[in-house]
C-alpha cells in the first residue's frame, strides 16, 4: 500500500509524485475545480474557519483529522482504501477470476459510463445546496452542512483522478464537462434528475440527506463489489465518509419531529405552523417528495444495463459476497411490480434483469429504519401519528410506473382523482414558503432556530454550543 502523501500539493496515497504525467494533469484540472467552488460552492462564510473533518489516512482508526479550516484551503485528495490481498471477482461471467487493476479494453465505455454518472452528482449537490449556509439553523447545522459539501467535493475528485488515470483523453474531457453541467441549468443540467431539484431550505436539505444520499451509500456499495480494484477501492473509502451525511439527515428529520411535539405540547394543538413550528402532515408530504425522487435513482425494474454491469462484473449488488446463491443469477427469477388494466400486479422475470429492482428494496428497507426511529419518538411522547413511506409507485416518473398516477397506500388512480388530492400528498406552494419563511439564520454558538430541537451531542466530543464556525 503506497504511504499517504499527506503534504503534497493533491494529497493522495496513489504515488502521484511517481507518475508526473496524471500529477501534471491534476494539477492543471485543480485550478478549475477551485474555480468552481468558487462561484458555485457555499454562498456565505466560505472564507470563515470550519471546525472540518479531513481525510489523512485510509485505516479503520484515525483516517481523518478534525481542526477549523476555511473551506477554500480544505485540503481535498484521492484516496483509495488499502488493497484486499488476492482479491477475486465475486460474481458474474467473471467470478473467481483475479480482480482487474487496469480497464478491460470491452469494457472501457461502460465503465467509464458509471464513473461518470456516479462523479457528476457530486459537485451537484454542493450546487443544490450552496445557499442554505445562509439561514442555517445553528452553527453545528452549518458546520454539518459545510463538512457535506467538502466530502462532496472530494468525492469528485475521486472519480476524477479514475477518469484521468484509466481512460486517457475521454477520462479528462469527462473530468472537465463535470465542472461545465450545473445543477437545474436548462441548457446543460446534471445527468439524473434528482440532482436538478432545488434544495431551498433545511427541511428539504435534511430531507436530500436522508432519502438521496442514501441511494448514494446504495450506489457506491454496488460498486465496491466492481472486478475493476481501483474502482472498488475508492468507493469503499468514500462510503466511510458518506456516513456521516446520512447522520445528518436523520438526526435533522428526528430533531424536527422532537421541537414539533414540543410546540404541540406548549400550545396544545396539532397546527404548530402559527407558533413557528413544522406540522407532522407536512414533514410526511416532504417524505412523500424526497422519498419518490430518490426511487427513481435506481431506475427502470428492469434494465439490460444492469444486467450487462452485473455479468461483466461492474456492478454488483449491495454486500454481494454475503448473498446466499451462486452471485451468476443466469437461471433465477424474481418478481416485480407492473401495471396492467386490472391494476398494479407483479410479474416474474429474470432476476438478472431486475437488479435495480432488488437494489431499491434493499433501499426502502434501510429507508423504513429511520421512519421508525421518528415514530417511536412520537409513540414515546403519546403522539398519535406515524410516518409512513409510500407506495413504491407514489409520482413516480422512471419506470413501470411513469405515465401513472398511484396514491400513497398504492392504488392506481385516474388523472382527475390525482389532481383533486395531490396537495394532500405533496408540499404545495403555501406549504413550502411556510418552512421557507421559518428559515433565519442562527449564529450564536449553542442557539437553533426556533423550528428545530437541539442536538442530542456535538460532533467529535465537541459540546453543542461549541463555536464550530468562527465568525
């Protein structure tokens, strides 16, 4: 394992300094990525010292360091987690075979593909998300928003240096156009359509937190089982950061549930909206949104892409070696959902065709586990309301399901019953300039916004009203 390079210019563990050709070629793309963060990175207190966790190291223990840094001297890098001595292919036509360290000249497109795919909702969220340090509820919340954006943007450059290192000219032509699209541009947008919705206030950005850097942990899973090592490799050290992101989003959505019950309480009413609050039904309907959005991430039920991935050994599934089969899936069925006359329906396929479909479940069940956790904290305080996910075919517009409408408890209803019932199921225009008028910035270490509970503890043993921001 080649030692972290901690001090040089890109900080890296992939001897960057031995080969001067892709160090030169980083170091030419570096000045455009500062650039872009520049203009469309936070659009406030970037120059402000972030109490940030960096990435020093690659090892189960103490990989990262946490110290106040301003954003623009954040010291982003490539890291790739240590090596699996003798390493095997794990599944498909491939399976058993040593693991690639190079690209396979067949394969080059599709896995380029992928790569990009996976780096372009990177720097899209940063865009997504680049006002909200403005009305953020408290310094930790900034704090937790700025440490997001950073690991975004490391996670770019983790696919950068791939493209720049495997794929030649195509890789740093890719490497630059990532920069080029923007997200919700109408003439040159990011490539998934999650990544062009806007996220105008914390309960949305809680809500992208929790329900769409989720399908990131699921996507980056699938390909850290790749037969291509460095792939692997990186994905396996960018999930240990992507963690922290998904704890932001859950302890933000339970947060708001515990100020919530604290206002209906105070007030003695379930309409906490004019003392300043957030209605349960409306934290369901931003479920509901976010939710449905980040389903269609996966795609179609059924793909010949994934099919294609998984044979070539691209693309696994999540924790693919813990899987009780032969991880080929060339005489195995499953089922999934379809729409007919008679109404949803499940129809039997080949499960290799289906491996989106099999991924978004294991989504949705890791989905539900975070909705308990809410409810139990309503049930605990005599509460009487659940959240609930919708139906997997709730506005939906990937898939079986696109061209339908189905309510939330997943009946197929017709345009005008859609129509006359939407705004009892998604945020409508009122609703939303509600929460955006909740949203003031709070600056004062150890004080939330009035709308939000405080955290239960700080970030690395810090107190909560720790000056995580120096302003």
């Amino acid at each position: 394992m080649t030692n972290v390079d901690i001090d040089a210019k890109i900080p890296n563990n992939v001897d960057l300094a031995g080969d001067r050709r892709l160090q030169r070629a980083l170091e030419q793309w570096q000045p455009k990525f500062i650039r872009w963060w520049e203009d469309l990175g936070p659009a406030a207190f970037k120059h402000n010292p972030v109490y940030l966790r960096t990435a020093v190291d690659v090892g189960r223990e103490g990989w990262a360091h946490f110290d106040h840094v301003e954003m623009p001297e954040y010291r982003w890098g490539v890291f790739l987690a240590e090596p699996e001595p003798d390493r095997k292919i794990a599944f498909g036509d491939h399976k058993g075979q040593d693991v690639w360290q190079e690209v396979p000249g067949e394969y080059r497109s599709d896995l380029r593909r992928l790569i990009v795919v996976q780096g372009d909702t990177e720097p899209a969220s940063v865009e997504q998300q680049r006002h909200l340090s403005l009305t953020a509820p408290s310094l930790y919340d900034m704090r937790n928003l700025f440490q997001v954006n950073v690991e975004e943007g490391r996670h770019l450059w983790a696919m950068v240096y791939l493209l720049h290192r495997y794929f030649g000219r195509d890789g740093r032509d890719e490497a630059d156009e990532m920069l080029e699209r923007h997200s919700g541009d109408p003439d040159n947008p990011r490539i998934l359509g999650a990544f062009n919705e806007e996220t105008p206030d914390w309960l949305s950005f809680y809500m992208f937190t929790y329900f769409t850097d989720r399908d990131g942990k699921y996507q980056l899973a699938s390909l850290r089982e790749s037969a291509f090592d460095p792939l692997s490799r990186t994905c396996d050290f960018m999930l240990k950061e992507e963690a922290h992101h998904m704890f932001v989003g859950a302890t933000g959505v339970g947060r708001v549930v515990e100020r919530t019950i604290e206002l209906m309480r105070e007030h003695d009413s379930e309409d906490v909206h004019p003392h300043g609050g957030m209605n349960l039904d409306l934290l369901q309907k931003y479920v509901n949104f976010h939710y449905s959005v980040s389903l269609d991430l996966f795609g179609a039920e059924t793909s010949t892409n994934a099919a294609n991935y998984f044979a070539a050994g691209l693309k696994g599934r999540f924790q693919e070696e813990r899987r009780d089969d032969d991880h080929v899936l060339k005489s195995t069925t499953r089922l999934v959902p379809d729409v007919t006359d008679e109404g949803i329906v499940e129809k039997e396929v080949a499960e290799l065709s289906a491996l989106n479909e099999t991924l978004r479940d294991d989504y949705i069940d890791d989905c539900q586990k975070g909705i308990d956790r809410w409810n139990r904290t309503m049930a605990k305080a005599g509460v009487d309301f659940e959240i609930k996910l919708p139906h997997v075919g709730f506005h939906r517009n990937v898939g079986t399901f696109r061209g339908h409408h189905v309510s939330p408890e997943g009946r197929l209803i017709s345009d005008e019953d859609w129509y006359a019932s939407v705004t009892n199921w998604l945020p409508t225009d009122a609703e939303r300039a509600h929460v955006k008028s909740l949203m003031v910035g709070v600056t004062e270490p150890g004080k939330m916004a009035g709308w939000v509970a405080p955290p239960s503890t700080g970030i690395h043993q810090k107190p909560v009203d720790f000056e995580y921001v120096k302003l």
